[in-house]
C-alpha cells in the first residue's frame, strides 16, 4: 500500500467508524483531528484511533493498552497477538460504555 493509499483508507476509516457510531446509538461521541479519532464516552474514557503513516500502522489506545495494527493479507492484524482491528476496537468500545458495541470489519 502506497503512503496516499493508506492516507486515503485511514481517512475513510475514521468516517466509517463514526457513521457506525452514529447509527449504532451507542453512548460514545467521536472527533476527528489530523492523524486521530478521539471516541469518548459518556463517563469521560476515551478511546484514541491513531494512524502512524511513517510504519503503516493503525494504533488503538484504550484503557486496556495500546494496540498497534499492519495490514497482512486484506486484515489489520496486532504484532503483538496477532488480533483483528475491528474486534480489538469493538471490544475497548463496549468496555468504555458498558455495551455490546459492534464495528464490523470495513471491506
């Protein structure tokens, strides 16, 4: 993936996971500024999405930890434990609002 191509994906990334907010009528909030998507709860946890253009990697922090994400084989999968970007996000998302949060997997 060239750098405008993983640009172009996390731009559109931030954007999907707001609309699935949106529409999911979870009580979470986002805010988009440059490299980052800030998802806040209504008790004041937030979630960061944070896209890191030097190495291509898509970081999640939570207040679980801090996830970090390369693209394998059409996937977003975590170095560390080999985890799925979107369930890895669904999870911290449903801690920080005591909810089943689903953000399915952007194709």
């Amino acid at each position: 993936m060239t750098e405008s191509e993983f640009l172009q994906y996390s731009d559109e990334l931030f954007g999907y996971i707001d609309e699935c907010i949106d529409t999911g009528g979870w009580e979470l909030d986002c805010e988009a500024g440059g490299n980052v998507l800030t998802i806040e709860s209504d008790n004041g946890e937030q979630i960061i999405v944070n896209r890191h253009v030097a190495t291509q990697e898509l970081w999640i922090a939570a207040k679980s930890g801090g996830y970090h994400f390369a693209y394998h084989q059409g996937q977003w999968i975590s170095g560390r434990d080999g985890s799925e970007f979107f369930a890895v996000l669904s999870q911290v998302l449903s801690a920080a609002c005591n909810d089943t949060v689903q953000i399915p997997v952007l194709n």
